[in-house]
C-alpha cells in the first residue's frame, strides 16, 4: 500500500488516489460546518474510507476529510471530521467522458465548469466519483509545428494526460506554428522542406523535400538546424531559409514548455523554461517529460 499524503483545507491540487476513499453520503440537514461535524463524528464509516462527499437537502455538495482511531477494523467509528469545502465553496459536476482516476481529467473539468469553486465533485466515467481541492493546474504549453494535424507530439501529451493517474495536474495549451505561414517569411519560387509529411501547401511556388535529395535548384528552407547541416552534406551549402526549430520559440508567461527537436536524437534535454524531446519522440519519452515538468513544477505533489 502507498502511503498517503496529508490533506487540509489548503491543500493546492489535493486529488484522492483511489476511489474507494471517497464515499458519497446523503444528509436531510443543511450543510453548516458544525451541522456536518455533528452529523458525522460517531458515524461508522468503512475502513478505507477517508473522504465523505455530503449531498444535501438542496441539491448542496460539502465535501469532509474523515479520520477513525480504530483502522483495522471493517467498519469504525469516525472520531475526527474536517469540512474541506462548505456547499458555497463546492461544485457537483456530472462529466460522463470525464476518467476521475486521472488529475488532470479533474482539473479540465474543473476549469471548464467551476472554475471559482474551491472544490468540485466529479461524477464521471464509469459513475465514479472523486475530486479536485483548490485547482491549479500546472499550465504547460506545447511548441508545435503544422502540418502534419493532428501534430504528434500534442496529441501524445494529450493521450498521457487523458490516463496519467499519477500526474500532477496540468492544462495543456497548443502553440503551432503554420509551417506554410512561416515559409512566407523569405520569398522564393521554390521551398524546401524536411520531408514530405510536412505536408505544406504554398501558393505559387514549388514544393522539394529534403529526404528525396531532389536535384539542387534556386530554393529557401524551411527547416531546423539539423536539416541544414544535411543540406549541407548534400549540396554544399547552406541555403536562405527560415528556421521553424520549436526549441527556439519565445512564449509569454511563465508556465511550463515542452517543444522538440530534429537536433536531438534519444535524449531529453532540460533548458532554463522548457523541456526538449528530440522529434518524433517516443510515448516513453513524452512520458518523461511531463515527470520531468511535474517534477519540476509541483515537487510536492501527490495523490492525497
Ligand atoms: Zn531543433
């Protein structure tokens, strides 16, 4: 069994790690802090529970932190209660798409349905119930580059976070940059790209791809600094061009960035701001970097 990790009123990103700590209770009684202490100090509650979900008379959501003296026995008293939101403080969302396994999922549907809350109940998937207490998201920005859509590297952090159990809880916000907007930057009849699966259309001019070797012409390149050291190897030369290498883009704010690079080829690299996998990184490897991230960010989290 893992150990837990304490929880109070104030703790930021608080996410129960396994449902069965969570139980739902129904209470004919308004919700006031001392109505629910009274009501559930001297209940008997299941060993394993530590988390009581109160629905009131009103449709009202309070949500209590449960300890028992007893913790060998099936069924124990409860000795101690701790409201951790009061109905005013607690959103009941129904989210069925919604895993409560998963922080992030939480967090997602906290932001997008209750966002002001200080707790919000979550009846997702499966019917399970779990919960989020004072959400805040790591908030962490993907550099990406299209096309190809969907782009591989935020569709991966996408599926990890949509079943990451053990993650601190982030919100992830997309930056592409439009490879064909780019190309605009320096004008020229012909554009050279990687590869072919990036797949850009620009009106007017010709598209060569660098993986084809085509015969060397008059052409800019639209390419990271790897592209041009095999240009180089190829022709001789480096060519104009723009470089659309995401390692080096500037993004406001101070969240949390993960981008790729053509430059690296089986490490993760970790810069002031952001963390680099090489492209085309593995899941494995994508994995590592929203640890290295919610490391970094939330050294302190864990499930409660
Ligand atoms: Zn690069």
């Amino acid at each position: 069994m893992t150990t837990m990790a304490q929880v109070s009123r104030a703790t930021r990103n608080a996410v129960p790690s396994a449902y069965r700590g969570v139980a739902i209770s129904y209470l004919d009684a308004p919700l006031t802090e001392e109505g629910l202490v009274e009501a559930y100090v001297g209940r008997e509650s299941y060993r394993r529970t530590r988390f009581i979900v109160v629905r009131g008379p009103e449709g009202d959501t309070a949500l209590l932190h449960v300890t028992r003296e007893d913790h060998e026995s099936l069924f124990a008293p409860i000795t101690a209660v701790e409201v951790l939101a009061l109905p005013s403080e607690t959103a009941y969302v129904v989210a069925p798409d919604s895993d409560t396994a998963v922080p992030s999922s939480l967090a997602a549907v906290a932001l997008r349905e209750a966002p002001q809350a200080k707790a919000v109940v979550v009846e997702g998937k499966y019917r399970h119930i779990n919960f989020i207490l004072n959400p805040d998201p790591i908030r962490l920005t993907v550099l990406e580059v299209i096309p190809p859509l969907p782009a591989k590297l935020a569709d991966q952090v996408r599926r990890l976070l949509d079943t990451a159990e053990d993650l601190a809880p982030m919100v992830v916000d997309v930056r592409a940059t439009d490879l064909a907007e780019l190309a605009r930057e320096v004008a020229s009849p012909c554009y050279l790209f990687p590869c072919r699966g990036s797949d850009a259309a620009i009106e007017g001019a010709q598209m060569r791809y660098l993986d084809e070797r085509p015969s060397r012409q008059d052409w800019a390149l639209v390419g990271c600094e790897r592209s041009r050291q095999i240009h180089e190897w190829f022709y001789g030369d480096v060519p104009p061009g723009v470089d659309m290498c995401p390692r080096r883009a500037n993004v406001p704010g101070d969240g949390a960035i993960l981008a790729k690079c053509c430059l690296l080829e089986s490490t993760i690299e970790v810069d002031d701001d952001r963390v680099v996998v090489p492209w085309g990184a593995s899941m494995a490897q994508v994995r590592e970097a929203l640890s290295i991230i919610a490391q970094e960010r939330e050294p302190q989290w864990s499930a409660v």
